[in-house]
C-alpha cells in the first residue's frame, strides 16, 4: 500500500489517500496498514487514525509503541484523540499508537531477531524484518508530516522522570519542545538508525517524549504526555479550543550521565526521580543483603534525577541513576 498526498490548488485541500482509501477533509479515519505476514501467513497491520482538517496546515504524526514494552504513548495518543474528536481545526493529525506491532504482541522490547527498531531507520525494502518495518514507517507516515512526536518509557527495570528530548538548537525543534511543556526539557545527541535521527536527516522537526517505566501505565507519564501533545497541537494551530496547560518552567538539561555501580550487591536509593541533588550527595548505598560493607553512591556533580533502575539487584558496572546537569 502506497500512501501519498494529492496535489491541491492553494485554497482546496486534497484527500490523502492510502493505497486505494481517500481520507477526505473534514473526515476522521481508522486505518490498519498492512506491513507483513507471520509466519504462519496472518497478515500483520499496523493500526493508525488520520484526522484530515478542511484547511491546510501542518501535519504532524504522533507514534508510541517503537519498543513493543512502551505502554504509556499508546494510552496518550488514545485519550489526546479523544480530545481533538472532530475539532482539528487545521492540518492534519496522524496517529500511530504502536509501531511496533509484533513486539507489542509478544511483551518484548525488540524483534524476534533481536534487532531494535529504534536502531533501524531509515529502513530498507531488503533488510532484516527491522529494517523493512521502519522503511515502511517512514514512506507510509514521516514521509508525509511536517512535524513529529515519538512517545517513548525507559527501557526495562528502569523509570524516567518526564522529559522531552531534541536538539534545541534547531529554533522549531526547541518551539515543539517548549509547546510540550515536560518538566525536563533536554538537548540531547541523535543516536545513529533511531526514528529521531532519520526525521531529522529529512528535514522534519521531531521531539521524543521519555517518561515512566515499560509494561506499565504511568498516571503522571500520561497525564503530562496527554497535554504535552495537545500543547503541541495548540502552538501547531491545529486545535483553537481551550485546553489545560500547567504553569510549571521546565528545567532545561544540556547534558546527563548515568552513574554506575562501584561493585555489587543489593541497592538501596534515598532518593527519587526528579529530585535535584547536590555534588558529593550520597544517593544510597550497594552492600550485602545484611547491610554491611556498604559503598556509597554519590552524585559526582550538581544536578536532577531525570532516571533511574527500579532492581536492587545490582552487577558491577550496572547503570543506577540517570542524572542530569542544568544549563
């Protein structure tokens, strides 16, 4: 299936058509694109909703579930659709709640073959069943956009605090990150083969949104990320109704480390995601089950907890809190 853009005079929006399906302006469409078979020769689809206003405007795609354990964007995206109903004032809003539809099914962060999907874009039409996923990802939906939203948790055993991720340095990037209005609003780096790095070598502004823990609904992950999207689609123009923004200025973050495990044992924190600390602060300690022989973790400078591993359990090297420093 083949997704395109018909061309349009200046004062006529045109359908957007997938294959042969036309979504006519003003129409509000549920999807399912067909991106392969199982094995056993099902066909796979991956679900999607086109909101397409009668003006033009802006088109901005909003995804969750590129890692098949990340729960929270497909909770955003269903209750932010909930709230645009019928009311896109102008542009058009594509929403894909999971990218990922195999590893969403099988509870797993990566394919079958192990492969990351957020490690494999832009994709090919020959690559491995990774690379063919997120190639159809971009023709079918960034190809298409404007603007991007890429809902993401923290990975396995571990929690972020709310944060929007991007290169601030790009005027519009940074402008959808402060729309978003996340407690922590961070420059990051493009990782090579992520959905952020391809967006971006195309053109298209994008934001990652990281908040929560996988295999979970987050309430506060969602609640934030709800109106995070709205707030997007508000400075976009795409919605002119009201909508609940929280006053709160975001802390910018210019860099972050992980602080790692000075030996193993069993870890205990005394403090929480979000938590602004001081250099040399003690964080909690790694020590046998009896609490003896304890090693401090300390904060090696001044910062906020934007993350942490939520297993006490800990190996040598294993990676404790995420700390981020202020800019």
């Amino acid at each position: 299936m083949t997704a395109r853009v018909t061309r349009s005079s200046a004062n006529q929006v045109a359908p957007i058509e997938f294959g042969d399906v036309a979504i006519q302006p003003g129409e509000r469409r549920r999807l399912d694109l067909l991106i392969g078979r199982l094995p056993t020769h099902t066909p796979l689809h991956m679900p999607l909703i086109v909101v397409h206003s009668k003006r033009p405007g802006p088109r901005l795609w909003v995804n969750a579930a590129i890692h098949g354990d990340e729960l929270n964007g497909t909770e955003i995206i269903r209750i932010a659709l909930d709230r645009v109903g019928d009311r896109l004032s102008r542009g058009t809003l594509i929403a894909v709640p999971i990218v990922n539809v195999i590893s969403f099914i099988q509870q797993t962060r990566y394919l079958p073959d192990r492969r990351d999907l957020n490690r494999s874009f832009p994709g090919s039409t020959r690559g491995s069943l990774a690379a063919r996923l997120a190639h159809q990802f971009m023709n079918q939906i960034v190809a298409r956009c404007t603007h991007g939203l890429d809902l993401h948790t923290a990975s396995l055993e571990k929690t972020n605090y709310p944060q929007v991720r991007g290169n601030l340095r790009d005027p519009e990037t940074n402008r959808l990150a402060r729309a978003f209005n996340a407690p922590v609003i961070m420059q990051s780096i493009v990782r090579n083969g992520s959905l952020r790095d391809a967006a971006t070598r195309r053109g298209v502004p994008i934001i990652v949104y990281e908040a929560g823990e996988p295999q979970r609904f987050n309430p506060l992950a969602i609640e934030i990320g709800v109106n995070g999207v709205m707030g997007v689609l508000k400075a976009l123009g795409m919605i002119d109704f009201p909508i609940e923004r929280n006053r709160r200025r975001p802390m910018i973050i210019q860099s972050s480390t992980w602080i790692r495990a000075r030996g193993g044992g069993l870890l205990r924190l005394t403090v929480e995601e979000g938590q602004s600390v001081k250099a040399g602060q003690e964080l909690g300690t790694i020590a046998d089950p009896f609490g003896e022989h304890a090693t401090p973790v300390t904060a090696p400078f001044a910062g906020l907890i934007i993350g942490r591993t939520e297993n006490p359990v800990i190996h040598d090297g294993d990676a404790i809190i995420h700390l981020g420093q202020p800019g």
